[in-house]
C-alpha cells in the first residue's frame, strides 16, 4: 500500500476489509498477503504499525528488490506459506 498523505490510513483500513484481510497484522496467518507499507506518509509508520507488516522508510525502488529476494529465499526454503 502507498500513501501520499496521512489521510490515506483510513483508505488502507477500508481496502483490507473489502479485500477479506483481517485488519491488525496479528490476526493474520501464512495464508494472508504481507501488508506493506510505503510512500511520503510512511516516513512515520508508527500510526499504522498494528496494521501492517511492515513498512519500506524511504526509497522503495531498492528496497522493493531487498524484499523481492526475502521472499523468494522464504519460498524456496519452503517455509510455511511459501
């Protein structure tokens, strides 16, 4: 999820129930999607934190590859979910 501005949680909220997404990150299992965070109004993911997995601070054009190799490390590990 990316946010322009902090007025965009509340749109984050809404797109998770739409979607069937439990709405706090603890409530969630291997079987949801991973929920991250991104963009100018995630440069302080504290407000959203219980909402999210995690959160890319900064610029997400590296990260978004870092990421990208986690998950595939993860998937051939076959980890749960994976």
């Amino acid at each position: 999820l990316s946010f322009s501005t902090e007025l965009g949680y509340t749109n984050m909220l809404t797109a998770l129930d739409l979607a069937g997404i439990p709405l706090e990150s603890k409530d969630r299992d291997v079987d949801h999607p991973i929920v991250l965070a991104g963009g100018h109004a995630a440069f302080n993911p504290e407000p959203i934190a219980d909402f999210i997995d995690c959160a890319v601070v900064g610029d997400g054009e590296q990260a978004v590859l870092e990421i990208t190799e986690i998950i595939r490390a993860w998937k051939a590990e076959g980890r749960p979910g994976g």
